[in-house]
C-alpha cells in the first residue's frame, strides 16, 4: 500500500501577551536663578566749570560814511544796421535753335521741244488735233535745314544772409 497524507483539523491554544499602559506623572524639579540686586556706592568725579572773568580794553569806534555805489541802468541807442535787399531782375537768355535754311542751285537740263508747223495739204479731210505730251524739267530750291548750336554762359548770382 502507498501512504496517503490525510488532513485532521486540531484546536489548539495560542498564548497572546497583552500591553497594558499606563499613565505615571513623573514629578519634574526646575532651577531658576534668581538675580539678586546688590547697591554699591561709586565715587565719580565730576568736572566743575569755573569762569574767569579779564578785562579786556575795547577801542572806541567811530563811524565813517563810506559812499556807496550804486548801479542805475541807463538807456543808450545802438545804431543797428538795417540790410535793404533790391531786387534785381536778371535777365535770362534762352537758346533757341534757329534752322538754318540753305539753298543750293542744282542745274537741271530741260530739253525744250521745239513745234515746227508744216502746212500739208491734205485734200477734204476733217482737221483733227491731237494734243501732245511734253516733258518740262524745272529747277526746284530744296530748303536744307541747319542747327548750329552755341553755348552761352549765363552768370549765377549766390544770395548770401549776413547775420545780424
């Protein structure tokens, strides 16, 4: 047979202390010092103040008018520059270009075409003119135009203010 462990609940008693406290006044013992006031007597020495009176000779015065100066303001005319500005007119000079207009002859053959009537007789027949074309060359001016340019200086007046 194999043993088997079995299980069997037993009662068994288990002693518990217990801590009972308790209060108990423990009387507590103090010292106090108490000081104690003792009077001694101190000689103190104090200083004493003694005047002595002297005679001293005081000279007489005597009273001196001293003139006294005075300061008075006293009104003077300063003579002030006056500056009269005078306006003068400058005059401007503009530049203006001019064109130059320059002419050149430029000869030109015209052939001239010369008529010369010759009477035909022409028996009973309508008389029909018949305009010709001619061709007449003329000589023609082209204007050139020029633009010469010239400087001119023209002078800057500086205004200057004089403080017064």
């Amino acid at each position: 047979q194999v043993p088997m462990i079995s299980k069997v609940q037993k009662t068994v008693d288990v002693p518990q202390i217990e801590f009972v406290e308790r209060v108990v006044e423990v009387p507590v013992q103090k010292q106090v010092q108490i000081p104690m006031i003792t009077k001694v007597q101190k000689t103190v020495e104090i200083p004493q103040v003694e005047f002595v009176d002297q005679d001293i000779h005081i000279p007489v015065q005597k009273t001196r008018h001293v003139p006294m100066v005075s300061k008075v303001q006293k009104m003077v005319d300063i003579p002030q520059v006056e500056f009269v500005d005078k306006v003068v007119e400058v005059p401007v000079q503009k530049q203006v270009q001019i064109p130059m207009i320059a002419t050149h002859q430029k000869v030109v053959d015209i052939p001239q075409v010369e008529f010369v009537d010759k009477v035909v007789e022409v028996p009973v027949q309508k008389h029909v003119q018949v305009p010709m074309i001619s061709k007449v060359q003329k000589v023609v001016d082209i204007p050139q135009v020029e633009f010469v340019d010239e400087v001119v200086e023209v002078p800057v007046q500086k205004h200057v203010q004089i403080p017064m």
